[in-house]
C-alpha cells in the first residue's frame, strides 16, 4: 500500500493487494487524512489492483466515514474488478442509509482521470 497527498485536499492511494487494505495497515493513511482533515476538506481516490475486498475493510470505512463527514468529501475508488466496483457501490449506499454525507463512486482504470475530476468536483 502506498499513499500520496496530490493537491490540498486530496490524497490518492494505491492496493495492490486484499493485504493491503486490512485495517490494521491504515494506520499512517489514517494518520495523513486526519492531519488533512484539521486543515481542509478531503477527498480520496483509492486505486484497487486485487481482486476482491476482505470482509473487514468496509466496515473500518464505515467508522472513518462516520467520524470524518462531511469534511470528508468523497471516495472515488478506481478498479477493473467487478467485486470491487461492486462493493465500492454498496458501501456508498450503507453511508446514505446511515446518513453519512462522504459520496463514494467506483470507476475503471481506463476512467481515473474522470475519477479525479470527480474528486476535484465534490472538494469544491
């Protein structure tokens, strides 16, 4: 897992593996958007290259949601895996269902640039 702030207000992230996203190896990504977080509003591109996402993981977005919105603005998470987009779009529905404002929307590689015009969009 790697990790870099572009432009105030937004970091993106790379998986390259389910290993990757556990929650117990968030801990400096935690740490970057909470310092971002004191300063301005956020929004993150996730870039998924595994396959699928362990059980575990959304619900640990869930509280980051929950406890960072609305200053968190919005997660775009960019993958060619189906399981991926598709759990992408389910947590951004359990976020609306909770009443969490943090707009959460999957997209292909091939549309990671219209991610980050998306991101740069729900920052504004």
């Amino acid at each position: 897992m790697s990790f870099e702030r572009i432009a105030d207000g937004h970091i993106e992230v790379s998986y390259t593996s389910a290993e990757d996203m556990a929650p117990e190896q968030q801990r400096a990504l935690i740490d970057a958007i909470e310092r971002e977080l004191s300063a301005r509003r956020l929004t993150v591109l996730f870039r998924v290259g595994s396959i699928s996402v362990p059980p575990a993981v959304p619900t640990f977005w869930l509280n980051v949601t929950k406890k960072h919105a609305p200053k968190l603005r919005a997660m775009a998470v960019v993958s060619d895996s189906v399981a991926v987009r598709a759990a992408a779009t389910s947590f951004g529905i359990a976020n609306i269902l909770r009443g969490v404002s943090v707009a959460v929307r999957p997209f292909k590689n091939s549309e990671v640039e219209i991610a980050r015009q998306w991101c740069q969009s729900s920052n504004a």
